[in-house]
C-alpha cells in the first residue's frame, strides 16, 4: 500500500488490513508463544497482504531538545500505524501507556496494541492527538469467524 493509497483509502482501511493479519496469525499459530515468534508470522501476514511493514523501528527519543535515548517500535505498518504485539495474561495500563509513549515520540497518530495469549487474539486501538491526550477506545477481539 502506497503512501497514496494510505491516504485515499484512510487509517480505518489500514487498521481493518492489520487487524484481519492479526487474525490470520493468531489462526494459525494460536496462543503460547514468545512474542518475537508473533512478530515474524505477522510480517509475514503483512508482506502477503501488500503492507509495507518495518519491525524493530527506532524512534530518538528528546527531552528539552536533547536526545536521552531510544524506543524500539515492535512493527510500523505503512509509516503511518504503530503496532505494539504482547503475549501475556492481561493487558494492563502499563501497556496503553507504553504505546501511548511510542505515539508520542513517534508522531503517529494510531497505534494498535495487540495481545496473542488469549483463545482469540485481541487488539486494542489507542489514538493520539497533539493536545497530549489519548483515548483508549474499544477492544478489536477477534471476530471473523
């Protein structure tokens, strides 16, 4: 998917593509593995579907003009929509917070945070806004059947 398309078509399509390959993967390979293992399976659903994805990308981090460190963003789907993968029990507020931070630093405007360990897979989208807030908006469980 083109730049131009990302924009023709919006973040929503984009956001449907990337939860659809979540699916895919979590279909195949359910729950019980590292998350390193979802990362690849999923760059591989991605590449399939036509998304530019770049894993492991790194963001410079600043504070009061100067950089004190890096962020490592698990998948940047299309330059545009930051996915965050966990394989754990719950996602706690923790995890929103640290996408929330990704987002920020980044200056994405979408993140996805997604979590293998359940039955079904369950991706959680979480919006920035320049006004230094974020909305945590529903759940994404797994619903193609």
């Amino acid at each position: 998917m083109s730049r131009e398309n990302v924009t023709t078509w919006g973040l929503d399509l984009l956001t449907e593509r990337i939860i659809g390959c979540v699916i895919n993967t979590h279909r195949i390979l359910g729950p019980g593995f590292l998350e390193s293992v979802y990362q690849r399976a999923l760059l591989i659903e991605l590449a399939e579907e036509g998304l530019r994805a770049e894993a492991e990308k790194e963001i410079r981090i600043h504070y009061k003009g100067q950089d004190v460190g890096i962020h490592k963003i698990d998948i940047l789907v299309e330059d545009e929509i930051v996915v965050e993968l966990k394989a754990v029990e719950e996602l706690i507020g923790a995890h929103y917070g640290q996408v929330k931070a990704y987002l920020k630093a980044s200056g994405k405007q979408l993140g996805l945070l997604v979590n293998f360990s359940g039955a079904r897979s369950d991706t959680r989208r979480i919006e920035w806004s320049e006004s230094r807030s974020y909305r945590k908006t529903t759940g994404l469980e797994e619903a193609r059947g």
